[in-house]
C-alpha cells in the first residue's frame, strides 16, 4: 500500500512537470521582455532593497523563540555524537549563532561561513586542530605522548595529520569537543565535492561536533551514503526562520539590475574587505616591482596568489596581448571603480 | 604558503564585530568556557534567559508546555541520561559487530588460508629466483612470476556502504593472523592525485608516518626490516567499481614489479559481478591477477542476525514499538536497503528516547543489575516515582500504593516478560525459515499490541493454570487474530504442520535449546521428544527398506502417532505465542524502555528539503501563524510574505516563467488584494475588505527591489533557475509539485 503511494509521488511528480511544460507550449508563450518594465536605476533599487520594511517581524521572532525549547535537545543529541543539520525556508544564521552562544558555550566554537565564495577548508583545520590543543592543553593531567607530539606547528602538518589528530582519542569525549557551526553547507565555497569529502571526514573526527545549515532544496544530493551515514550523522530539524537572506543573499545579482550580471561594485568592496589587509591595499594594475618597492609583496609567489585570489572573484581577469604577453585588467566600469575607491578609503 | 593570508590573523576574534564576522570566510565564536565553573554559570544563563523571555511572550498552552519540559529537562540528571545513551548505544554497537564478524568467520577464515598459500607460493618461487632478487631493482623477465594473488570478495550488494565495516573487519582479522594490512579506499584512487596518493596512503599505514617522498622502494625496505620480514602483506581495496581505472592500473603493475620484494597479496571488493575488473583494467594489467573469488553474506541475512542479536534477544534493554519498527522496516525496504542506514535509524531512535524520556536513565543501569543502587538514591528515587506514576501504562496497572517495591517489581516483571516473548519470537523464526520467512518482518508482527488487546479480552485460561494444554479444547486460534490473518506469524505455524519428520524434529529440537529458561516450555518439549523420536526412527527404517504389506498396515496406525505429534507441536506453539509472546507495548512501565514516536524519528532521519521547503513558500502563513494572511483562504494576500507570493504565483506559469509577467502579477498582489483583480472568490467582499490593510502607498523602486530579494531567495533555494543569455526575460522553475 505504501509503495503505491511512492509510484503516487512519483506519478503525480511527472504529471505535474509535463503539466507545467504543456502550459509553456500551448498556452501563448508571453513574449514581454524585461525592458517593458519602468525599471528604476540599480543604487535606488540597491537602497531601497537595503531599506525595505520586513514583513511579520513580530511572528518571525516568535517563531525563533518557539526553537529555543528546542535546544537542549539539540545539545543532548550533539553530546551523544550526532552532527545537526538545520533546514526550512529563511535565513537560519541568527538561530545557529544563538544557539551557539547559548547553549554550547562549553565548547569551542569555529563558525565557517558558507555563502561566501571560497573557504580555504586547510585554514579551518588548522584552527580546529588550535583550538582543540589549546583545550587539551588545559584540561589534561597528565602529559601523553600523543599530546607532545602533537606540538609541532599545525600549519606545517598534512591535511591527513589534522584530521588524525582532531580524530584522536586522547580524552574522555566532551572534554576535548569542538563544535562547528557551517552556515550554508551547500553553499558556493563549499559545493565541491573534494570539500564535502573533507567537511565529512572533519565531521567524523571524534572531537568534533557539527551544526550545519543547508537552504538548497537539492542539497541531499552533495553527499553519498558513506557521508550520510557514517560520517555526518545528521539528526535533520525543519526550523523555517522566514528571516530575511540578507548576507547568505549579498553576493546574487539583483535581477532588475541592468545587465543583471554578478559583477558589482558592491560584491566588489565586500569581496575586497573580506580579503587580508596586505592583499586590499595592493593597486591591481602594478607589477610585482611596485609591488615590491611598496613593501606589499616580497615575492613573486605571493604575488601570485594574491593575484589568484582576485582572479577567482573576478575581480582582475587575465587577457594576452599581441605580444604574447598577459596582461591584467580590471572588469569594472571606471565609475564603479572610483567609487569603490571613494569608499573604500 | 603565506602566514599573511589566514583569515583568523588579522582579525582577532574578540574585537572583530559581527558584519566583519559575516564576511570572513571562517571566524571562532568562543572558545571553551573552562571547567566545572562555567559548566554552572551556563546553567544560570539558561535561567536568566527564561525569565526574561518569558513576560514578552504570550504564553500559550503549547510554551507553556515547552517550558515545563525544559524545566523538567533540568531536573532529570540529562547528564544521566548523556551516560545511559552511551552505555546503551555501545551495548548494541558492539553486539552488531560481533554479529557481523560472526556472520563473517566463515569467509575471513577462507580468505586468511587462500593468503597464507598465496604467501608460500610466493616465497617458494622468490627461493627459486633469489639470485634476481637479491639484485638491486627486481628484473623479471618472465610473466608468470609476476603474477599479483589477487582475492575478489564479491559482495552482493551495490551499496558499498555497508561493507565498509566488513573490510575493516577484515583487516583487523588478517592483522591478528600475522598480516601486514592496510586498507585503501576509492578515495585513494583518484585521477587527481595518481600513483602517488594511494602510495601514499600505504606508506601512511604501514610505516604510520606521513613522508614527503614517495616511492615503493621506501616500502621495499620498510618490508626488510625486523618484524616484517616473512609475513604476508595484504592491501585490501574496499570498492574497486569506483576506483579511477587508470590509476588502479598503475597501482597493479607496480606492485606485480615488486611482488619478489613485497610479497603483497591483493583483496578487492567487488560490488557487482566477477566482470568488474575485466571493466575498470586493461587486458596487459589482467595478466598480472591471479584472481581467487571469496563471497560475503546478503544484506538480508545480516539483516536479521542483527535483529536477532539486538531487538529480540535480551541486549541493551532499549526497544522500539510496533509502529517504530514498521516505520524502519519500510525505510530499509524503500530507502535503501542497507543495513548501515537500518542501523543509523535504530541510533537516531535511540536518541530520541534518551533525550526525550526523562525516566529512560534507567536504561543505563538495566543489565548491570545497578538498577537496585538506583533505587537507593533517596533524591533519584523521588524523581523516578513521580515520573513512573505519570505513564499511563503503569497507571493502568497500579492501584493504590506508590512506593519504589511496586517499581521495582515491575522492572523485573517486564524483563521475565520481554524475555519470554524474545523467546517465542525466535521460536517462530526457527519455523519460519523453512518458508524463508525474515525475522524483520515477524519481529514487527510479534510487537503488534493488538495481540495482547486481543487476549486480555480472551477468557480462555493461561498455560500456567491448566496442566494439560494439548487438550483439543485449547486451541484457540480460530477466535485469535494472529492464526487467522495471513500474517507472518500465521505462515510459521502452519509450515510447523507441513514439515516432513525429519526437519519438525530438527525444530523441535531447536526448541528446546531456545527454550531452556522458560521451565514449562521446555517441559511440554520433552514429553514430545520420545514420541518423535520413535517416529523418526522409523522414518528413515522405511526409507531403506521396501514397504511390505504388513509394513504398511502399521504405518498406517503411525500416521495417526504422527499427525498426533504434528497437532502437538502446533498447539504448543500457538500456546506459546497466545501465554508467552506478551508485545512490550502492552506491559506496564514500558515507555521507560520502548521508543514509540514515529514522527520524531522520521523527521529527524529523513530530511526532506525539496518538499518542506516549497510547503513553507506555499503555506508560509501557517507557519507564520499571523493574524494578517491567514483568513484569506487560497488568495494571496499583500501582507504575505513576499518570497511565498512569488513562489505561490510561479504556480500558475509552466516550466519557464515570463519575468514581466510575473514582476506584474507580484506588484498587483502586493499594491491591491487579489479579489480586486479576480472577481470570483468565495468570501463576500465586504468581509474581506476588513481583514485586509489598505494598500500601502509602495514607490515602484520599493517594489522592484521586494521582487529581486524574492528571486534572490528563490534562487537561494535553488527552486528557480536564472535566465540564460538565451532566454534574458525568463527564469526557470525547478520543482514541480511537492
């Protein structure tokens, strides 16, 4: 009986899209174009998005407030091993943190941002691998082996080093417990499959603990079943928030923007202000000798991935010169760019 | 790598606000708050935090019950409960791996002997050639002594997942033989890290250190060195159809090069038939395999020897109710099949019931015999009669006096009662095997509460009361349900009366040893054993000898002996499911120890992102619970939440959807209520008018940019999908239907 309600499903999952590719076939495709509409300038569109008055505030925080007699029961399922992975329409960063910071304040907490478009999974290990130690350091008795050996600079050690180390089994469970909080485990820095392999070995350490958010509607389908269940072990919780998606949302274009393309100059600034200050101030159009004289850069190499780093946000994109030689450019309108400057300054 | 780029650097986490927070790639929240100390002042925080809370809300029924569950979290020791949970769950974790291993021995033993000779032969031929292999590089000229003893572990099912554990097991099996093991997954066979990762990840294991260099000679000299040398070495890929072709070949002809220096005998796992290799390597790599095929155990056999070892027999003491193991029984059979996600749903209801029961601490202690100690603790004590005198089973069966005795004796009774039924349910499987019949699926008839519904109704007296049960006036089973229905339970009672002599006596005889604990059983079975063995005696005589006249005349007067026993074997066992198979569901105290909320399980297994999602756009006022959206029925309302208009509007387009049209279907919605635009509507318009704000005065800018967040959001959600430069003035919807 069961299973015919599967087919069910199914059937009426197939019905329903031949359905929707009927309506677009018979009924008069609609032939109105974008440009129909009055469409106002993009910074007073950028404005008014950015002041537009949120609807229900009052029930969305009575909605966030009703997930709080949840968290106990959050915390017991974490203690006992379970990673948490929270789903259902609407920002669920606001929840996550305040779960964090109220309900797990014994543990360490490292919060990866998973909107933003590259997350350098070696870095959070190392921090992991930090925190942990430090941790270990001050609730052991006494020294272990394992534990001095462990002493040499995380930064220098292999990605499977980490991961052995955060995998150890030095200390009694909670003790020596880091929680991860990823908003956005399917998100842009995040999507790859090489990274989802590694967020799930992380999340089979046995120091460690996961809260994950996911908002993809497909994102089940990142993961294999080794990666769901043995290795994030996730107790899944609908928790829609219905808040706004106000930084997850910051980096997608706005559609009624001219061109309509990602390209701004706010991602801009913001992709500028989240890089390291020595990357920030350097003057994309100089060469590696300016660079240099300036002190920005000591070699070629970091140079270089400063450079990529840039590439991949596109903000500098690379373009060969009939002399053969690449030349760098930026493809930002000149007005953005002094206006980027304007404020960034 | 420069130290300049780490994020964390250059903003310390203490000073860095919140919007610097939200755009670093990664940021540390806090750290550990230290020691016992801190452990107390979350706990005030937790106070302070409810009273605060509380006079801002209007407290409905429903918080107010959350709080008294969070108040009553607070009080019931969930440190206990932490403890019980890995107690309990370490129980079962470690029975379902001697279950496995169990199942296991026969094949790991075989493929342990197929090594050792595989070594020998190896070394035999190495003595032969030792001249070439004492040179510096291994030069092998001839083909066949290059050949790599390769051991193809078919393991009958596609999903890799559950035989991850076997491979482990393997492992560490050959490893206590003696063996140098070392186990590599696909992961380790990737085109982008080559020859090179998964040699790495074998000088990882074997030298247990991580080197910069790699190269087989390091292993070559690993292998000479003292305690290595002369032991098999085995390298056991888990899952060869997902490994990169090319790499794997690679990997085999290096490892036949240097099979004279490292004897390494090769395990793989194959998941779907004997051809896979013949699939993934080229014919030159074939030559270098000498393959041996080993086969594992079906899923559906592990199945129901982990069943048998944790839900039936006596384990740990936690166990899940009718419905609950309907519900995992669908899910094995519909999800999956594997037994790993069996498993994970038999921890996820674990959990729930130890975070959700106050009293299932209890659980910790069952087996160890502690609960006596528990009931010493005065305080302890107190908290666990409250809560037991609240479980309506234990109300239903107590009258009177509330004492710890009273508790006490219904821990005991339940566990006799559990073990009987366990008992009769094992019964049955041990008949039910010769109709193939799963121990899944009468596990979830025998925990079926009607059955008990049904006897207590039934007046008939119990086998402990009347001595002689085979009295033809006891059998019952035209008024009881389970013989009636063709249920599984039914199915093994009447295969007990199809069985040829042979095999009833064999079962019988199984009987007995199952039922060595219950006296009375056990007794009824040996009055039976004389009888049946004349019968079977006689049995196996005919079959030699020709059946003469006179012969046949007394087996004649044996077949009535005969049908006797079958009918005495049948009644016993229909006795014992009607007196003994008591489902736990219906015995006092047993929400203690029973996990019975099937919603909760599902949803905290399966998650369902594709469908609640789209419920949430389309239903957003439900959940909103606001006053403004909800008495407008189906039609869209401007109050609502602007992401739910859009996606409730996306409805009514087909797979594309027109931007214009649709940026004007969402500014009328917003600018004026629905019914204005459509003039059929169910609620009088007068009524309506009233629930509705007047439209706001809204600027097109505010309105165009409402519309982009809401697409934005929507593309968040990866329900639509952006306009192409093909098509500039068209999104594409993505789901249909939930």
């Amino acid at each position: 009986m069961e299973i015919n309600d599967g087919d069910e499903d199914e059937f009426g999952f197939s019905r329903n899209y031949f359905l929707a590719k009927d309506m677009a076939a018979s009924g008069k495709k609609s032939t109105h174009k974008l440009s129909d509409i009055n469409l106002v300038d993009e910074q007073e569109l950028r404005a008014e998005a950015s002041n537009a008055e949120p609807k229900h505030e009052k029930e969305i925080e009575s909605l966030m407030e009703s997930y709080k007699s949840l968290y106990s029961k959050w915390v017991f399922e974490l203690r006992c091993g379970f990673g948490l992975l929270m789903y259902g329409f609407g920002s669920k960063k606001a929840l996550i943190e305040d779960f964090a910071s109220t309900a797990l304040t014994e543990y360490s907490v490292v919060v990866i941002n998973g909107y933003l478009q590259s997350i350098n999974i070696k870095q959070v290990l190392i921090t992991l691998a930090e925190l942990l130690w430090d941790q270990l350091k001050s609730k052991r008795r006494t020294p272990s082996r394992n534990l001095s050996k462990a002493q040499q600079a995380f930064n220098t050690r292999s990605m499977d080093d980490l991961l052995a180390f955060l995998d150890g089994s030095q200390v009694e469970e909670n003790d020596g417990v880091v929680c991860v909080v990823i908003h956005n485990i399917d998100g842009p820095g995040l999507r790859d499959s090489e990274t989802q392999q590694y967020l799930a070995q992380i999340a089979s350490c046995s120091h460690i603990r996961i809260v994950a958010s996911i908002d993809h509607v497909n994102a089940p389908l990142l993961w294999d079943k080794k990666m769901v269940h043995t290795q994030f072990n996730w107790c899944w919780y609908h928790v829609p928030t219905f808040a706004p998606y106000k930084v997850e949302g910051m980096f997608f274009p706005l559609i009624l923007a001219h061109g309509g393309s990602a390209q701004s100059a706010k991602t801009a600034a913001i992709v500028l202000q989240s890089l390291t200050p020595n990357a920030q101030s350097m003057p994309i159009d100089n060469l590696y000798t300016v660079s240099r004289e300036r002190f920005l850069v000591s070699s070629q190499v970091t140079l270089n991935s400063h450079l990529t780093e840039f590439k991949d946000h596109d903000l500098v994109k690379t373009r060969r010169h009939s002399d053969g030689q690449d030349c760098l450019y930026i493809p930002l309108a000149s007005e953005a760019l002094e206006k980027l400057f304007l404020n960034y300054d | 790598m420069a130290p300049s780029a780490t994020p964390i650097d250059s903003s310390p986490p203490s000073t860095s606000s919140s919007v610097d927070n939200n755009l670093q790639p990664f940021f540390v929240l806090h750290k550990a708050s230290s020691g016992k100390s801190e452990r107390k002042s979350t706990g005030s925080a937790k106070t302070r935090r409810r009273i605060d809370l509380s006079p801002s809300l209007q407290m409905n029924a429903k918080k107010l019950e959350a709080k008294r569950v969070e108040e009553c979290d607070d009080d019931c020791y969930v440190n206990l409960r932490v403890e019980a949970f890995e107690i309990v769950w370490s129980k079962i974790e470690s029975t379902i791996k001697n279950v496995l291993r169990d199942v296991n021995t026969n094949v790991f033993n075989e493929i342990h002997r197929w090594v050792c000779q595989s070594f020998n032969t190896i070394m035999s031929s190495r003595t032969i050639a030792f001249h070439e292999a004492t040179q510096a590089f291994p030069i092998i000229t001839d083909a066949s002594s290059k050949q790599l003893f390769t051991g193809l572990v078919l393991t009958k099912n596609m999903e890799f997942v559950d035989d991850l554990l076997t491979f482990e097991e393997l492992g560490l099996h050959l490893r206590s033989q003696g063996c140098r093991v070392a186990n590599l997954s696909s992961l380790d066979f990737t085109a982008k890290s080559g020859i090179n990762g998964c040699l790495r990840s074998l000088l990882r294991q074997f030298l247990m250190a991580s080197l910069d260099a790699v190269d087989i000679s390091i292993l070559a000299s690993w292998y000479r060195e003292q305690g290595n040398y002369g032991n098999p070495v085995v390298v056991i890929v888990e899952d060869i159809e997902r490994c990169c072709g090319s790499v794997m070949s690679d990997f085999i002809l290096m490892l036949s090069e240097w099979v004279f220096k490292i004897p390494v005998i090769l395990i793989m796992g194959v998941a779907t038939t004997l051809d896979a290799p013949r699939n993934i390597l080229c014919s030159d790599v074939l030559q270098h395999l000498n393959p041996c095929k080993f086969t594992l155990g079906t899923p559906t056999e592990r199945m129901d020897a982990v069943i048998e070892a944790v839900l039936v027999k006596p384990c740990s003491g936690f166990s899940v109710s009718h419905k609950v193991a309907l519900f995992m029984r669908n899910y094995f059979a519909r999800q999956d099949g594997t037994l790993t996600s069996f498993i994970r749903a038999l921890k996820i209801a674990c959990v729930q019931h130890f975070s959700m029961e106050p009293l299932s601490f209890i659980l910790g202690g069952i087996s160890s015999e502690e609960n006596e100690q528990v009931l010493q603790d005065g305080l302890l004590l107190q908290m666990l009669l409250k809560h037991a005198f609240d479980l309506p089973s234990f109300v239903r069966n107590t009258t009177g006096e509330h004492n710890g005795e009273i508790f006490t004796h219904g821990l005991l009774e339940m566990k006799k009662l559990l073990k009987h039924w366990g008992i009769v349910v094992l019964c049955l499987y041990e008949a039910g095997k010769y109709d193939k019949i799963r121990l899944l699926d009468l596990l979830c008839e025998a925990l079926d509460p009607e059955l008990h519904n049904f006897r207590t109704s039934d007046t008939h007296t119990k086998i402990e009361e009347e001595p002689c049960p085979f009295s033809s006036n006891y059998r019952c089973h035209q008024q009881y349900p389970v013989f009636r229905k063709g249920g599984f339970i039914g199915r093994a009672l009447r295969k007990v009366r199809d069985l040829p002599i042979v095999q009833l006596c064999k079962l019988l005889q199984r009987w007995e040893e199952l039922t060595v604990d219950v006296i009375k059983i056990h007794e009824k079975l040996k009055e039976l054993r004389p009888v049946l063995k004349s019968e079977n005696d006689k049995s196996s005589k005919e079959d030699m000898t020709n059946i003469s006249k006179r012969q046949a005349s007394r087996s004649q007067l044996n077949m009535e002996d005969t049908k006797a026993v079958y009918e005495k074997a049948t009644i016993l066992m229909e006795c014992m499911v009607r007196d003994y198979m008591q489902p736990i569901e219906s015995i006092p105290l047993h929400e203690v120890f029973c996990f019975k909320n099937v919603e909760k399980l599902q949803s905290a297994l399966i998650g369902d992102p594709r469908r609640r999602i789209q419920v949430d756009l389309l239903e957003s006022h439900i959940i909103l619970r606001c006053r403004c959206c909800s008495g407008g029925g189906n039609t869209l309302l401007p109050t609502m939440h602007d992401t739910s208009i859009m996606y409730n509007l996306a409805q009514e387009h087909g797979d594309l959807i027109n931007l214009h049209d649709w940026y004007q279907s969402f500014k009328s919605t917003v600018l004026f209520p629905r019914s204005k635009r459509k003039q059929k509507s169910k609620q009088s318009p007068s009524k309506k008018r009233k629930n509705l704000t007047e439209p706001e005065n809204l600027s097109e800018a505010a309105i165009q940019a409402r519309f982009c967040r809401a697409v934005a959001e929507l593309q968040i959600t990866g329900l639509i999908r952006m306009p192409t430069k093909r098509r500039p003035d068209f999104v594409q919807r993505v789901a249909f239907g939930l």
